[in-house]
C-alpha cells in the first residue's frame, strides 16, 4: 500500500514572535528547558533499562534503540522522518519469529532495549536551530551510552543523522572509531545545497572531525567528481557496485576496528538495490541484494560500539503495512524476580519526564504570548495537543486497529504541506502563533513499553491535558490516536474546568459498550466512561450509522442524544443550528474521521458507508453555537490513505476549522 506522499515544511511560530521583538532572552530560555525536558526523557528511559539488565546481569553489551525522527535535510523527500515507529512496528509485528539468523533471542530485554525518540519535530518547533538540534541528538545518544552495558542502535531519519551520532560515540569512548557505510551514494558532499548538516554531507562532517580513522563505502553506484575528490580527500574506501563481483570476497571478510575504539556501522537502505527495498527516497537500481548486506554483516570481524540504519522513507513503502504488537520486555523482567519497587520507580521517572517536556512546551508558547500586545483579545488561543496512543489489539496481524497511532506526525504534515494556504474558511491564518500552536507528542509508546498500565497510561493522558489548560489562554486539541483518548482528556477537562461539558461527537458509532471485548478502555466504550463519570451533561452524537441493541440501551441509559444517518435529512436543520453549553463549562467536540461517508475519508479502519458529507461536518461546525473548550480528532488511519493522502488533508482541514472555531 501507497501511503500519502506530501512535503513538509518547518512551522516554526517562534521565528514569527521574534519579529514581534519578543526578547531573545525569554525565547532561548524556553528552549532550554525544553531540551533539557527532552534529554531528561531520553536519560530516565535509559536509566531504567540500564539498571534493570544490570540487575538481571551476565551482560555485556545490549543493543538500545533511539529513533531519531529527522527529515528536514533530505534534499529530495522529507518521508524518513516518519521511519522510527514503522520500523519497530515490522520487529514486533509476529510476521516472523523474534529469534535473529544467528539464534538471539530479541524478546530477551539483554538482547535489544528501546530508549525511544529524540523529540525532534517538538524540539525544532520551538524555533531551536540544526547546530543545537545535532547538539541534541548526541548528548542522547551519549545519555544511552551512560548506561552500561546499553549500546545506541539508531534509527532515522535520514542520514544526516550520523554525523552528530558518530561524534558522541567517538567523544564518549575517547577517540575515533572504524567505520562501515553501506549506501548508493558517498554522502560527503562539503555542504549540499548550502546546509553543512545536509544528508549528503554528513561524512564529510564525521572526517573533518576526526570522529573516525577508517571510512568504508559499499555499494556506491551514485557518484559524483566531488564526491570522488572528497574521498580522496580523506582517505575513503570508496568500493562501487561496478566492481563488487570482484571486491566481494574481501568485503565478506571484513575486520575492522583495531587500534581505535571500535566500528561504527551506517546502514542507509537505498544501498540495497530497489527490488529489495522500494521505500527509499532515492531509488538507485544496481544496488547489493540484501543477502549481500547479511553476508558482510554476519562475517565482519569487529567489536560493533554503535550503528544507525536511516534513509527509510515509508511514504514510498509500497508494501502493505504490517499490524504491530506491544512487545513489554518488564514482563520478562518481573517475571526474573526484579524488584517491583526499582521497576516502579523507573516508571515514575520516565511518566515525570514526559509530563515535563509537555509542561515546558506549553509554558514557551505562553510566556511569549504574554508579550504580545492585546492578548487578551486572543484569550481562546487554540493550544494543538497532539497524542499519540496505540489501540488495543483485537488479533495479533490486526492492522485495522493500529494505524491511529501513526496519524497525528501526518496530520501535522499535511496542515503544512503547502498545497493549502494557511488561511481558515472563517479567515483565520494559522501561521499567527496566536491561533494555533504545538505542545507536541506525549511520548506514549515509551511510556508503555516501560511497563506502565492503562490505568496509569489514562492519567498520564488526562494530566498532560491539565498543563496544556494550566497555560492561559491554550485550549487543547488533542489528534489521536484511537478514540478511547476521548475518556482520559473530556475528564481532564471536566475536572480542570470545575464541572460537565456538553459534548458534541461526530461518529459511525456510539462507542457506549460497556465494556468491549473485555476491555475497559477501548475505543468501544470511551463514552460509556466518560458518561459513567459524570463528566458530561448532554452528550449528542451525530452521524451514527453501526449501533446494536447494547449501543441503544446505553444510549437510554445515559440520556445521550442519538442522531443517526437514516434520519440526518430530517435532523438537518436542527443539528446545522445547534447551541450548546448553556449552564454549564463550555463544549467538547470530538470527531471521529470515520463520521464522513468512505468517499470522503477511506483512510478509517472501519469502514461505514452512507455517511456525512465533508461540506455537512463543516456546516455543523461552523453554525455551532457554543464556547469550545476542547477537541479532538481521531480515528485517521495512514495505513489504510491509499488515495493520495486524502484521507490526512481530510483531518488536517478538520483541525484547521476546528482551530478557526475555538480561536478567540
């Protein structure tokens, strides 16, 4: 399957407030305390993995993984930013077994390790430039290495990120190291286009440092004079595609890495020929097949200290996507008799680092406010809070119920794509930081895979939601993720606010069941909370068009207004021209992308034909009448936007009108 295949484009408000004249001063300690929550997240979920092999012992090296989710210096497609959570997706998958060619076990926590993302995208939206981003990205990675016996296996993101990891790597163990880059292209341009952090300058930057002695290139089959000159320049053994037949034996029997601290590995895909690997952003016929690449892996002789694979660009993966599986290595551990107190404590420190980063990127975009001249006027500021949150499984190869937790960096992608302008249909230009702002992910994968539960997943969601609202004049728009987020954040709002909402809910289905398939918390049955909790007085729902028996007696249960599609052209007018929030805190709207007929939206995992129109969402948006104290958009499935990203610029424009609505 195709995904959307959109440019970004960096959005930074911060450049915008400086040409306001907010002082320098206010703006460069905001981004300080967000680099500081962000490399706080990176070391605590380090730390707890670190202290817990150190106490199951007999290790000396494990592997760790730290996405590095960066695509602005690609010179051609910005795709392999989203590459980090596709590629755990396909380990975990169950598609295959989890043992390795060579019998390790990657179930085995002394195996392979997660310290999650570098915060990339939350970090560069607060305005901080690529000399301190590449900063960023190796203290991280030297925060990894902090704790023994973790080993950083990165992924990108494109290849610019190699030159800020090989620095910490050779900076930390104290002098370079020996290295082997597989890829189609040398990437040792001096500054490509004009970026020195530029993908295809990134060795260039790793020999002018000094960080490595030796410089292996395989696979090469895309060279210029510059790069040739340049590898002579620096001493490179440049091996081309067009004399591997007679370079293989050699390069199968590789041994690397005495006299200097180690081997560093650099795996770009595209050096593997594009009918192994298709979803790259240059495509380079020509290349290694990818026993070819096992081979020199499997037979190099060299104690490996680090390694990244990048360049993978999922929106050219033209393979169909591959359902994923929480994979809890503190599973493993409780049951090796870990004290539950150091898992526990762990946790805390991760689930308090998170909620840092998000307090910190709220905080910045609040203090800069306060600068502005009349912004009392803009006290309905939208604060656009973006939650990431992986549905529960329902079979283990299930993609249908996934795919939300891919959305929101896509959903973001395409609100600043360019091929819109940024003005709303009400006339409001997002570009104004006053309008619309980012307090970024809640890192809701890495807190998981530390072993925390839904119920303390559920709170850690409803507070993050807290210091969003705790920041006058932000409102929270929260972009699943599954609709079970809908419980933990209207709760968090009710309780902020002091009281019930009315709750506006667009929907194929009423997501009332008691409890679904066993599961409290599913997307199923995230009103059924929200009702039971008294978190909200009226709760009409509109475009229902799946409901059994269960779904209509909880609806008579709760009281709960049910509009479905077999009478919307009766409904019409009515629901065209609702008022809300009356005698009570204000409106929620959540809206389910699945509430639009296929035609409009197909990229939903359940799919309900006979629904609403775009044009009949945005009339009943735009005629409400009511003040709107939060929303949420959810339910979009990348996996399943197999026209032209259509499904994304659908969502996107959801949030735009949204955001035209809740502004003040």
């Amino acid at each position: 399957m195709e995904m959307s295949h959109i440019g970004s484009r960096a959005i930074h408000y911060l450049q915008k407030l400086r040409d306001a004249k907010i002082p320098a001063e206010l703006i460069e300690k905001g981004q300080d305390r967000v680099i500081d929550a962000s490399l706080t997240l990176i070391r605590e979920r380090a730390k707890l993995k670190g202290e817990l092999l150190r106490a199951l012992g007999g290790v000396k090296a494990s592997s760790c993984l730290l996405g590095v989710p960066l695509g602005h210096n690609s010179s051609f497609l910005q795709g392999p930013a989203f590459a980090p959570p596709r590629i755990r997706e396909a380990i975990w998958c169950g598609s295959t077994n989890s043992a390795t060619e060579e019998g390790k076990e990657l179930n085995d926590p002394r195996v392979l390790t997660d310290a999650g993302d570098v915060p990339v995208q939350e970090i560069r939206d607060c305005g901080v430039d690529d000399d301190r981003l590449m900063n960023v990205i190796s203290e991280s990675v030297k925060l990894v290495m902090e704790e023994h016996p973790l080993r950083p296996l990165v992924l990108g993101g494109d290849h610019s990120i190699s030159f800020p990891v090989v620095r910490a790597v050779s900076e930390k163990l104290g002098g370079p190291v020996d290295i082997l880059h597989l890829d189609a292209h040398p990437d040792i341009y001096h500054c490509f286009e004009g970026n020195k952090y530029s993908h295809a300058s990134s060795f260039a930057r790793i020999m002018e440092g000094g960080y490595a002695r030796r410089l292996l290139q395989v696979g090469i089959r895309s060279i210029t004079d510059e790069g040739r000159e340049q590898g002579k320049r620096f001493g490179v053994e440049q091996y081309e595609m067009r004399t591997f037949s007679r370079d293989r034996q050699f390069l199968e029997n590789l041994k690397l890495g005495e006299g200097v601290k180690g081997v560093y590995i650099s795996i770009d895909v595209d050096c593997l020929d594009p009918a192994f690997a298709p979803g790259v952003s240059h495509i380079e016929p020509g290349g290694l097949s990818f026993r070819d690449v096992l081979n020199i892996l499997h037979n190099l002789q060299a104690e490996v200290v680090a390694a990244d694979v990048v360049e993978f660009n999922p929106q050219r993966d033209t393979m169909a996507n591959i359902g994923s599986r929480a994979v809890h290595h503190f599973q493993k551990l409780r049951a090796a008799n870990i004290p539950a107190e150091l898992i526990k404590e762990g946790q805390e420190r991760v689930i308090d680092a998170s909620l840092t980063l998000i307090r910190e990127r709220a905080k910045l975009r609040v203090l800069s406010f306060d600068k502005q001249g009349g912004v009392a006027l803009f006290c309905g500021v939208l604060k656009s809070y973006l939650i990431e949150l992986y549905v529960r499984q329902r079979e283990r190869y299930c993609v249908l119920w996934e795919g939300p937790a891919f959305a929101p960096p896509l959903i973001r992608e395409a609100m600043w794509c360019g091929s819109t302008n940024s003005t709303t249909e009400e006339g409001k230009d997002l570009n104004d930081p006053r309008v619309l702002s980012d307090a970024g992910d809640l890192p809701v994968q890495e807190i998981r895979d530390c072993g925390v539960d839904d119920d303390r997943l559920m709170n850690v969601v409803g507070e993050s939601v807290k210091l969003v609202m705790e920041e006058d004049p932000l409102r929270p728009l929260v972009l699943g993720g599954d609709h079970s987020i809908s419980y933990p954040v209207v709760r968090a709002v009710s309780e902020k606010l002091g009281g019930p909402v009315d709750i506006l809910h667009l929907d194929a289905h009423p997501d009332l069941y008691h409890s679904f398939e066993g599961n409290y918390y599913s997307h199923a049955s995230s009103f059924a909370r929200i009702m039971e909790g008294g978190y909200a007085r009226r709760l009409l729902q509109v475009g229902i068009r799946s409901i059994n028996y269960e779904g209509r007696e909880q609806g008579k249960k709760f009281g709960v207004e049910q509009y479905e599609m077999r009478t919307f052209s009766r409904d019409r007018q009515m629901l065209e021209n609702l008022k809300l929030g009356e005698g009570v805190k204000g409106v929620y709207i959540s809206i389910d992308v699945d509430c639009l007929d296929p035609a409009f939206a197909p990229g939903v995992s359940h799919l309900e034909p006979g629904g609403l129109s775009f044009r009949d969402v945005l009339n009943i948006i735009h005629n409400l009448q009511g003040d709107i104290v939060a929303a949420d958009v959810v339910e979009f499935n990348p996996q399943r936007d197999i026209v032209g990203g259509m499904t994304a610029m659908v969502a996107a424009k959801l949030v735009r009108e949204l955001t035209a609505k809740m502004s003040k």
